[in-house]
C-alpha cells in the first residue's frame, strides 16, 4: 500500500527494504527520472549511484544518519543533492534533496559580486590616478583639463553601470510599468544615434539610418529607447575601427522590424544561445578589446519582454552580427 504522506513531502524520497528493493517513493523522486519504471524486484543501486552509498547503507543499518551534500546519478542524469540514509521500522529512508538550482544561485551570487567589483574598481583606480596628477599645482591648465575630462568620462561609466544595474533589477522584479504612445521611430533612430555619437565617433564608425519617415510604432517611447542605444552600443563596442553600423527600419505584417547590423567580429554559433544572459560575454570580447560587464544584452531582452517584442539574432564569427527587433505595430 502506498504511502500518502510521502506525496506532502517535497524531497525525493524512496523506502527500500535491506535488500535494497524498492518498497514506495514518491512522486519527487519519481521527477529525477525520464522514463522511469519500478516494479517489485528493482533495487535502488540498479538505478541511482553516489559517492559514499555503501557507507550511508552500513550506518542506517547501524541505527545512525548519514547526511551529507553530493552529486548523485539518477541514470544519466546528475544533481547536487543534500542525501540523508537512516533506518526505521526495518525500512530504509532515502532521501533527496536537489540542491541544484541553490548551488547555481550561489554560484551566481559570486560571479555577481566578482564582477561588480572587478567593473568599480578598474574605473575607480584611473580616476584616483587622474586626481593625484591634476593635484599638481605647476600643472599646465590645458593639461589639467584633459586629466578632468578623462576622470570624467570614467565617472560616467560608473554610472551606467549603476543604472543597468537598477534597470534589471526594477524589471526582474516586475516593478516596471510600461506608457504607451504613438512614437516617431525615425526620430527615435537618429535619437538614439546622437546619444551614442561620442562611441562610434572614437572609433570611426560610420551609422547610417535607412528609416521612412512616416513609420510610427505605439510602444514604450523609454523602453525602446533603451533597446535601442544598448544594441547600437553594442554593435559599436563589437565593430572594428573605421567599419560601418547601419540601423534599418520597415513596417511588415502589421509589425515594425528594426535590424542594428555591424561588421564587426561577430559571434561564435555555440554562443549565440548565452549572449542575454546575464553577465556572460562571448569570447569575441578579446578581439576589440571590449569593456562591460554582459548587462547591456540582459536588459535589451527584458525590456524586449515589457514592450512585447521578439529579438533574433544572426552572427558570421569574425564577419558580423544583426539584431533585429520586431515589434507589433499597435499593442
């Protein structure tokens, strides 16, 4: 007879007999399988393995609790479990708990803090440098200046940092509320080309807009504003010197398309899949010396999910990428 109570328990849990031979599980246990089937005479060991099993069977029998966290091979499939072995009524408790969602989020926890600290404390060495030089009083006042607008340049990428920070926080934590209005996409291309004129200006970069004037979209004027500038930025900050981003707009099917094409390094196929996640930045990174933290990416796709919107990426390593956006034309 099955026992009821194991289905309240959210662990895995599976009653062997000291034969190993399995008596009842639930169904938590049950998920960390595909395809799984049991009948009277399974044992345990025939379909799940982890390291010290003998040793948590020899102290259950003994009347002591084994517990500890290891990985744990349910078939082909492993998880990093909390595993607890004891005895009771000449049955035998396996139980398993799946720690690894907790251990990905600790993991990402100090992937979090490295990279954050690792993005403050580079531009805040150069401004403190900067800011003992200026310190000299014999200084030349043309010198001085340049010195004041680097530390500065350095002090606004500190605060970027912060606000794509806040950004994906306010919209992870669905605190973002969106406004739509009738938007000019036309303008808001070249808009957005202005903001990132002192970009593409340092490297040459030449960004043509190919937009027909009349196209107007109802959308969130701020959050495709956002969308936009992260991809121009990021096409920029991929791009080689002296090379050419071209924004296109057209309207189709009741739909706006918008593509940000470079001719930059582009992106290997297997790491197409990981560029909106969150802190990862694709090995092309090396080739232009590029700087960030993979926050830009992260935030586009967000807000991409906000202004209900669909990104497609297409990428020739060392030939270029296009993103392009697709946006219905009335929400």
């Amino acid at each position: 007879m099955k026992n009821r109570l194991l289905e309240f328990i959210h662990e895995g849990v599976v009653i062997t007999g000291e034969d190993f031979v399995i008596l009842d599980f639930n169904e938590a246990f049950k998920s960390f399988f595909s395809g799984f089937n049991v009948d009277s005479k399974t044992k345990v060991i025939e379909i799940l393995s982890f390291p010290k099993m003998e040793l948590a069977f020899i102290k259950a029998i003994k009347g002591e609790v084994f517990r500890e966290e290891v990985p744990v091979y349910f078939g082909k499939k492993r998880l990093e479990c909390l595993v607890s072995v004891f005895m009771q009524e000449e049955k035998i408790y396996w139980i398993f708990y799946d720690m690894t969602n907790f251990k990905a989020l600790q993991n990402a926890k100090v992937d979090f803090v490295s990279a954050v600290s690792h993005e403050f404390m580079t531009p805040l060495g150069v401004i403190e440098g900067f800011l003992s030089i200026i310190d000299d009083a014999n200084m030349k006042p043309s010198l001085r200046k340049k010195y004041i607008n680097r530390a500065m340049a350095q002090l606004k990428r500190l605060e970027k940092l912060v606000d794509q920070l806040l950004s994906l926080s306010e919209l992870e934590m669905k605190k973002y509320t969106p406004e739509f209005s009738r938007v000019n996409l036309s303008t808001l291309l070249f808009e957005a080309k202005e903001e990132m004129a002192y970009r593409w200006k340092s490297k040459n970069i030449e960004v043509k807009i190919n937009c027909p004037e009349e196209i107007h979209v109802k959308t969130d004027e701020n959050a495709l504003m956002r969308i936009l500038t992260n991809l121009l930025s990021n096409a920029i900050k991929y791009s080689f010197e002296s090379s050419e981003v071209t924004m296109d707009a057209q309207e189709k099917d009741r739909c706006i398309l918008i593509s940000v094409k470079d001719h930059g390094v582009g992106i290997k196929e297997e790491e197409i899949p990981r560029i909106f996640e969150r802190f990862y930045r694709a090995s092309n990174s090396s080739k232009t010396d590029a700087k960030g933290m993979g926050l830009g990416l992260s935030l586009v796709k967000h807000l991409c999910d906000v202004i209900k919107a669909e990104i497609d990426v297409k990428s020739q390593y060392m030939l270029g990428s296009t993103f392009t956006l697709k946006i219905p034309k009335d929400v």
